[in-house]
C-alpha cells in the first residue's frame, strides 16, 4: 500500500508536468523540471531526484500513477 503521506497530486498540461503546490514551499501551479515520458521510466521502476524550481527542494521519485508523484520521504 502507497503511504498517503508520501504522495503528492500532479497534472499533465500541453506536454509538461506541473503540481497545484509545492508541498515544500507552498507556491502554487510550479512547473517541474521533467517530461511526461519520464514518468513512464518511473513507473518502471528508475528513480529521479527531483529539484523544485520554486524553493529547490530535492525529493526522489520513487513511483508514480495516473495521479500521484510518490516521494521518498513524507510530504504531507
């Protein structure tokens, strides 16, 4: 089971991927600095630091699904 506390919502929009906040700094609608075919590798099992454009935050994806980045650390 995917702990809730680790996993955080993103939107694909015109080929980029973007999140409605930052669970870190708490701006909102941040861009993030990967393609939507690099969720696809994720999803197969490669991991991705993930630096926030916004405050520089770096989590690990660890996996994701249609709805949620799941990081290596809690973001909630």
């Amino acid at each position: 089971m995917i702990p809730f506390s680790h996993a955080w919502p993103y939107d694909i929009l015109l080929g980029d991927v973007y999140v409605p906040s930052c669970p870190f700094c708490g701006r909102e609608n941040v861009l993030l600095p990967m393609k939507p075919k690099e969720l696809i590798a994720i999803r197969e099992g490669k991991k991705k630091l993930l630096v926030f454009p916004c405050c520089s935050a770096r989590p690990v994806v660890v996996d994701t699904d249609g709805d949620y980045l799941l990081f290596d650390q809690a973001v909630r």
